[in-house]
C-alpha cells in the first residue's frame, strides 16, 4: 500500500513537469502557410492569453504538487491490509454463522517517514472479531506469548528480526531499512466474504506518538498517520541511540561479552525488584529464532541436557566436523534452572557472580546483594548470522518461580551496554559488546490459593480469632470428614501451638466453657505451611503494643523469610521492633511494616517432634516479636475497634489470608472491668495482708 502511494505522488510530479514544459513550448510553434510564404507562432508570446495560461497551470502544478504529498509525511505510516478469507472446517454456515470459522491473510506495514529512527517498534491491532493468530513474519506478540494465541481482545506486535525503522535521511530513501511487513496468518470467526473483518484500530504503541486520522481505502484497507507529540520527551535519550533501561518488579540483562564469527558468550543477569516478592526455584525460559544452540554455560544449566535437535537438524550439517556431544542444549525453547551453592566456587560450572544460589532472588529490601542471579552461556549461531557482527537476542522470554506471583515479560529491548567492573580488581571497566533488557511485571492471571495465613488475638478478648476455614485450600475429599463451608471457630491460646489435627480437645472444651455449640461435622484445617498471629498486647493512652508469632508447619526450613504488614492508619506511630529487623518501608506515603529474622537468625525451622512423640503433638519452628507504637502523630486512632489490626500481610511475598473478624468490638468495657478485678485483687490482698 505504502509503495503505491508512493507511485501516485510521483505520477502527479511527472504530469505537472510535463504540462508545464506543454506551456512553455506552445509559443515557440508555428504553421506553414503556402500563400503567407512565412512561418507564424501559433500564439504571440505577449498575447494576455498566453499569460493566462500560464497562470492556470501553474495554480493547477501547485494543487497537484501540494496535495499529493506523500501521505504522513514527518511521521510513521499504518497500514493494515485485509488479504483474504477462506472458510475453513467445521463449516457451520448458514446455521450457525457467528461461530464459523475463516482462514485469513493480512499484511501489517510500518513505513518510518519522519526525521527520527523508530527503534523497537510496537504497533497496536485491535482484533475484535475471535482472531487467533497463527503465525507472523517479522513480529513476535510483545508480551511474549506463544503463537497460535488468541488475540481477539486486541494484540501489541513488535520486531523480531527488524525491531528499528531508520529515516530515509540516513538511508538514502532505502526503503528496506525504513519499513517492516508482516504476513498475519490466522483464524476469524463469524464474518463471511464479501464483508471484511478489519480491526476497530490500529495505532503505534511507542511512546511520544500521536496517531490521527484512521482512514479505511475501500472496504479491506486501514491506515493511519502517527506522528511525535511536542509534548512528550522521547524515551531515547542515549548519543548512540539506544532505549533507556526500564523498571519491572523483574528485570533480565542479556549482554554479550565476546563474539567470534560462528559463536559468542553472554551473561544473563536476574535482578529482583519487587519489595514483597521473591524468586524460589526460579526457571528461565526463551525462544531462539535462528537456530542457535547452547553449547556450554557456567553458574546455571539446562533443565534437560540433550543435543538431538543438532544432530538431526541443520546445525550438525553446517558444523560438520563440530563435537556436538558437549553440547548442552539444541531445544528452540530452552529452560534454565540455577545450581546448589556447592556449585558457587566450581572451576568447571561455578565461579561467576551472583551465581549458584539454589534457585532462590531475594528482594532487594531483604539483601541486595541477593537480590539478583547469573550466568553465562556460550552460542552458536547459524547461517546467515555467522559474522562476528551479526547479534540478536533470544525471544519470547518467561522466568517462573515455584513462590510468589506469576510474571509476564516483555520482548528484549537494546539499551546501552552494561560496564563490568575489573576482574583484577583495577579502577576501569569493561562494557558489554551489546546488551538487552527484558521488563517482567508479576500478573494475576490465575487464582492462586495462599499459602499462610493470619489469626487474631487481643489482650481483652481470651478468643483466638482463626485462620480462615480452607484458607489455603482443601482436598476434594476434606467433605467426608470435615466442613469446607463452616466458618472456623473461635480457639483458646494453647491451641494455637498444636497442629490442627490436635486440636478438637481444646476447641470442644473451649466451646464447653463459652457455652457454644460446635458444627457438626467441624470446619475443615486452613491447610496452610505458615500462619501468623498477631496479638494486640496494651493500648494505653501514649501508645500501644503488638506481638507477632510466626508459626512454621511444614516439612522444610524456611531459609532468609520476610514479611510485610499493612498497617494504614497506625504506621506513622511506629516506634520499634524488638527481637526482629523492622523498618517502614521507604515507599511515598506508605503504610507498610517490613519484618525479617535478625542476622544469623533469618529462618524459621520446620515442624519437628514433641519431646515425647508417644503423648506430645509435633511444634511447629516459631519466631516472636513484640513490636511498640505511640499515639503523639496518631491521636485519634482506634487501635482496639480495628487500626492496630493489619489489612493485609504477605509472607515471602505472598499475600497471606487474613481473618473474617476482629476480636470482639466492645474491647473498651472488658478492658476496664480486667482493671478493675486486678485493682479488686489488689485491695483485697492488701487488706488481708494489714489485718
């Protein structure tokens, strides 16, 4: 589309010269006449009509020169291009035509004709008609999904093999470097020929764009001009050129430190930036679009170590005398796991920074130093890129973790290249042949159960307000013993320190005593690894107190944990932790409380053993805290009726379940009589003790 509206701007040019040179030629004919013995001009050169005719073409060279300007000129031209349609099985039609399916060919087009490069290219495509799309030349979805993918509710497509679009200023009019197509292969549903699908937009998903004026050429093309915006800063802001490094609660740098023709070596660096999250187990993941292979790594390896894909593809008919026995991994989507800290100072597999730490990224709120993970790879490259010059990273990538959120990353991005400080340790730098930053932002794309959960107690209510029932899920088959639909109820203090199955003594007793009566069957356990108490100790007319339990259940040691409270209205009045490190989280305005074992003491043990295994329940690994707050910046808070209470709570950087209640809301009456029968006590004593 883009190439034909170049061709009709340049037939208007040629049609303009041409009558203007009609013009100018006109006076200089003549016609013979046998009679008149001589030759004379058609028209004299100082007639008035001459002149008038010169003025009517120019007026009409004018008009045809200024509105057939290249379209979006000193900006980026949009061109969508519905191909064709095919129905396709199962052929539903005309019964069922919403849901017939149609096979479509598309052809996306960026063309750059402004004054700027376009680096990394993004172009948004508002698919509303069911589209899976099955295939793209020249593009990769940005958020890295896997293709066939449904991209029904609209999908954002960047560069894979020509991420940046140069001027035709430093190209010379190269077309070629200036635009990227993309062939769109994929399935639609519920529109039949003659009518065309198009999308509801299409727009350029940089930032500092605006595009205007969306345009539809007969009944299956789409187009639309975008240009900067005098208002926003472009993001590139490097003398090279390159895209300024981006925040994500994870990000991965992609350098390569050295490249020889077939081969070069890279670094991969994990860095953790979520203050609540952590990384344990992670896995590494991304897809090669060239026919790489992995021939060795150090500080990591490949989950599965197989080098078939080589000898039967086309890497062992290029490299024909090449020992592809060594050869670590062949897959086109390999995944990485990290090694066991005995690896960390391995000759062979070890010695790289920020390696070898069993899986586990701490946040950076915890220890930055780690809070990030390394390693290196040796590539083979295959052909055309063999030149030493020729680099392009893996696509696609994704990073799971077996805590904590799920993650989406975006595609790689060229940024300026990392400095490494002096192996010897001398005050210089080496910088990175090239580097690459992919952005990974936790999602909520699945519902995840939690994995602890919290309970409530207070100093004037002897009720222990439960883990919510099923509150880290239930076996389907918890129905034949237990209610997963009853609330929890209320438990005495020691029954907090038994597991759930040793409870049902002191809750029956507890009921007794209280005059309550029990479910029948009682609520299932909350089944969670960890729980947490948090007590609300003293509220006095200066301040305040609380004490928080950790309860550890499982089977494993909880190595360098953490936790964050919420706590709203109370945070300013914070004043100290004791037998924990705490601080305020340094967020603007924020209301977090950032708890974590002191040094040496960072773990919470697993479940073990009673002394007497025989009578004794097991004891869960605990660690305590009493935690102290003033009233002089919170005067008005109602710690008691709910603001010394948490509203959210996280472990390990997952959000724990909190309780459906607060303990009881008539605190201050029962406080004041406990007072009272201690003042009573008190008196009572004294008087015997004087008589």
């Amino acid at each position: 589309m883009s190439t034909i509206l170049q061709q009709e701007f340049f037939k208007h040019i040629s049609l303009c010269s041409l009558s203007y040179a009609v013009i100018i030629t006109i006076p200089s004919l003549s016609f013979s006449d046998k009679q008149m013995k001589m030759s004379t001009p058609l028209f004299p050169s100082s007639t008035p009509a001459l002149l008038l005719a010169l003025a009517i073409f120019s007026t009409f060279c004018y008009l045809h020169t200024t509105l057939a300007q290249p379209p979006c000129n000193d900006g980026v031209l949009i061109t969508y291009n519905h191909d064709t349609a095919e129905r396709i099985a199962p052929f539903l039609f005309p019964l069922n035509r919403f849901d017939q399916p149609y096979r479509f060919n598309s052809t996306l087009t960026v063309l750059n004709q402004g004054l700027k490069e376009l680096k990394n290219w993004r172009v948004f495509v508002g698919f509303e008609h069911g589209e899976l799309l099955v295939s793209a030349t020249n593009a990769v979805l940005a958020n890295a999904s896997f293709l066939p993918a449904n991209v029904s509710g609209g999908a954002v497509l960047s560069g894979s093999s020509v991420t940046d679009l140069k001027t035709a200023i430093e190209t010379a009019g190269d077309i070629e470097q200036m635009q990227v197509v993309v062939e769109l292969l994929g399935t639609e549903f519920g529109v039949a020929p003659p009518d065309v699908p198009l999308p509801g937009n299409i727009t350029l998903a940089n930032d500092g764009y605006l595009c205007q004026n969306l345009t539809i050429t007969g009944n299956n093309t789409m187009t639309t001009c975008c240009t900067p915006d005098a208002n926003t800063k472009t993001n590139i802001t490097s003398e090279q050129g390159f895209s300024p490094l981006e925040t994500g609660d994870v990000t991965i740098m992609y350098d390569v430190l050295t490249s020889n023709d077939p081969n070069y070596w890279a670094q991969v660096t994990i860095s953790n930036h979520n203050p609540f999250g952590r990384l344990d187990n992670w896995n590494l993941s991304w897809e090669w679009m060239q026919g790489e292979f992995i021939n060795s790594m150090r500080g990591a390896l490949p989950q599965i170590i197989d080098a078939g894909d080589c000898i039967f593809g086309r890497q062992a008919q290029y490299y024909k005398q090449f020992d592809f026995s060594k050869v670590l991994s062949c897959a086109t989507r390999p995944t990485i796991v990290d090694l066991p800290l005995s690896k960390a100072n391995d000759s062979e597999l070890g010695l790289i920074p920020f390696c070898c730490r069993n899986g586990s990224i701490l946040s950076s709120e915890i220890d930055p130093e780690k809070s990030k993970s390394s390693f290196r790879l040796e590539v083979y490259k295959m052909p055309p890129d063999i030149n030493k010059t020729e680099l392009a990273p893996p696509l696609n990538w994704q990073i799971n973790s077996t805590v904590g959120p799920d993650y989406q990353c975006g595609q790689p991005v060229r940024v300026t290249p990392s400095l490494f400080p002096d192996a010897s340790g001398l005050p210089s730098q080496t910088a990175a042949l090239a580097t690459w930053q992919v952005v990974c932002n936790a999602t909520m794309t699945r519902a995840k159960k939690s994995t602890c959960c919290v309970t409530f107690s207070s100093f004037f209510n002897d009720s222990i307000v439960p883990c919510n029932t099923c509150a880290c899920g239930c076996p389907a088959s918890a129905g034949d013993t237990c209610s997963a639909t009853e609330p929890a109820v209320l438990l005495p203090a020691e029954a907090q320190l038994v597991p759930f199955h040793n409870r049902t003594k002191f809750i029956k007793e507890f009921a007794d005593i209280k005059n309550r009566k029990l479910p029948n069957p009682l609520p299932c356990p909350d089944n969670c690894g960890v729980s947490i108490n948090w007590h609300l100790v003293s509220d006095f007319k200066k301040g305040w107190t609380s004490r928080v339990t950790l309860f550890n259940w499982g089977e494993a040691d909880i190595i360098d944990w953490f936790a964050s409270v919420e706590l709203g209205r109370a945070i300013p009045g914070y004043e100290k932790v004791y037998s924990m490190d705490g601080r305020v989280l340094s967020f603007p305005n924020n209301d977090t409380l950032f708890l974590q074992g002191l040094p040496g003491l960072n773990y919470l043990i697993a479940e073990r053993n009673g002394s007497n295994p025989r009578k004794d329940p097991p004891v869960p690994g605990s660690q305590q805290t009493v935690i102290s707050f003033t009233k002089k910046q919170t005067q008005s808070i109602q710690v008691a009726r709910g603001d010394g209470f948490p509203t959210k709570v996280y472990f390990n950087g997952e959000e724990c379940s909190l309780p459906t209640m607060l303990p009881s809301n008539a605190p201050r009456e029962i406080a004041a009589s406990v007072v009272l029968s201690s003042f009573l006590s008190l008196v009572l004593i004294f008087s015997f003790v004087w008589k």
